[in-house]
C-alpha cells in the first residue's frame, strides 16, 4: 500500500490548491431603489462572476488570473 502514498500526497496538495482558488475574496452588490441591480463576487483565482437581477442579461464571467 505505501507505493500510492506519493500519489496520494500530490492529489491531496492538488485538491488544497483548487479549493484555496474558490474561495471568495470579495462581493459587491449595488441597488436602486431597494432592490439589488448587480452583483459582482470575486474569488481568489481572479474570476469574477457578474450576475444581473434582470432575468434578460446574462452573468458575466471574467478571468484576471494565472488560470
């Protein structure tokens, strides 16, 4: 069983690697009159998804990463 336990050990530190890339860094959301408009969540791999109340606009996904 100890011939894997590198194989283990990478998959475990590629699995760390992903879920700190998913974290989010920061959210922006903006109203008018009451109601949220737009909301912008950032993560830290520099996506940035950008969703819209309105039901015709579509989300925005950005990248400004390594990725």
């Amino acid at each position: 069983m100890t011939q894997y336990s590198d194989d283990v050990q990478t998959q475990k530190a590629l699995l760390a690697e992903q879920e700190k890339k998913k974290e989010i860094t920061s959210i922006e959301t903006r109203f008018d009159n009451g109601t949220w408009v737009e909301q912008t969540i950032v993560y830290s791999s520099g996506k940035r998804v950008t969703e819209f109340n309105d039901k015709r606009k579509k989300n925005l996904e950005e990248y400004y990463g390594m990725d």
